[in-house]
C-alpha cells in the first residue's frame, strides 16, 4: 500500500500564479484533510472532507479552493499565490467513522515558495 | 476552542539519556490524545495515542499516559537513540470537533552520539 501520496513534492511559483496540489490515498477512506505547517506553529487545517461530496473550512481557508474528486482524490488549489502561502502542505486521512477520536495518516508534504 | 501546548525546544540529549517532552492540553470535551513524530523531509507518523482517562499509549519504547486530572500527555522514553532525532508533534481530536485534530507547535529533538 502507498498510503497518502502527494504530488508535486517541491514547487516554486511566482505570486499570482495559480496551481493544484494533488493528494490520494489507497485505504478506502472517508474523510480526507489538508493542512499546512509553518514555522514554530505546528499544523494548521485549511480544508477537510468528511466524506465524498462534502468539504468544509478548516481554520486557514483563506485563499485556497478543494475539491473531492472521488473518495481517493482531495486537491488543493490555489487560484492566486501569494509569498503569505509559502509553506509546506500536508495532505491526510482517517477512516471517519467514529467521530472524531481517529487516527490521521499523512503524505510525505508538498513545498511550496511563492516568490 | 481547544488547544495543545508542549515544549517548544530545541531538546539535545545524548544517546542514552531520559527524555519527556510535555504537552498540556485544554479541550471541551473527552477528547482523544496523539504524539505524531516526523523525521526530516518526511511527513507525520503515529507514534502512539490513548483515547480515555489514565490510558497509557506505547510504542518504540516511547510512553504517555493520559491525565486528565492534570490534562497533560507527557511524552517519555528511558534511553533516547540518534535515530530518535525528529519533531514530535502533541495531537488532540475532539468529538466537538468532528474530524478535526489540534496539535501543538511541534519540539524538535537531537540526540549526539
């Protein structure tokens, strides 16, 4: 099993530019997140997605965009970069069905810099 | 709203010597309590967690024990390793919260040969 895959792993944009961060998981999953982690502020939740069809706000949602492609695929997509987003995203999942007590399993992480 | 506090570090140890990282917690409710460890250039993985009052997680010799007299999950190991230098993350997930974790700043960890 691959776990949480996430594609690009390292990408440099300019400000303004838009890009989609791509992230699956192969273990049959419900529900599906994405954080971003900074310096000395641990992770932060963007978006997550309870189950197919549904996302909602996590605490940084500001200027980001998901999609739930499918029960494997939760993109991430940034429609106009600023230097503010430049971090290291985290994409994860859990089986989401007992409320809120489970364990979250991680991609290896995408870094961006936005210039 | 809930949240997570631990040591900020940087922690150095030598191999061999007794580690605990702290980690206090406030939550509204009963929630589930994690320590994730990420190695460098890779992402979070589960160390260990307990899910209720005076459960002790355990794993790769690394321990914590769920207070919630004292709402902390101090992270602790006898004999640190080099290969236990990482960030070690605290976690909460509520049930307030739906699906949603909390975690603290993270501690970086060194151990010297």
């Amino acid at each position: 099993n691959a776990g949480v895959t996430q594609t690009p792993k390292f990408q440099v944009l300019k400000t303004g530019q838009s890009m989609t961060l791509q992230c699956a998981q192969d273990m049959n999953h419900n529900s599906m997140y994405w954080y971003r982690q900074d310096p000395g502020m641990g992770l932060r939740l963007i978006y997550y997605s309870a189950s197919e069809g549904t996302t909602d706000k996590g605490e940084v949602p500001n200027g980001y965009n998901v999609s739930r492609l499918n029960k494997r695929e939760f993109s991430l997509r940034l429609e106009s970069a600023a230097p503010s987003q430049t971090s290291v995203y985290f994409c994860a999942s859990s089986e989401g069905v007992s409320g809120g007590q489970e364990t979250q399993y991680f991609g290896p992480g995408t870094r961006l810099l936005v210039l | 709203g809930d949240s997570v506090t631990q040591m900020e570090g940087p922690v150095t140890l030598s191999e061999e010597a007794f580690l605990t990282i702290n980690c206090t917690y406030t939550a509204t409710g009963y929630p589930s309590l994690f320590w994730y460890v990420q190695y460098p250039g890779e992402g979070l993985q589960l160390l260990l967690k307990a899910t209720k009052a005076d459960d002790k997680g355990s794993n790769k010799g690394f321990e914590a024990t769920y207070r919630k007299e004292t709402t902390s999950f101090h992270l602790e190991k006898d004999s640190v390793q080099v290969s236990d230098s990482a960030v070690y993350f605290c976690a909460l997930s509520d049930r307030n919260y739906g699906q949603n974790f909390v975690f603290g700043p993270g501690t970086r960890l060194s151990v010297l040969p």
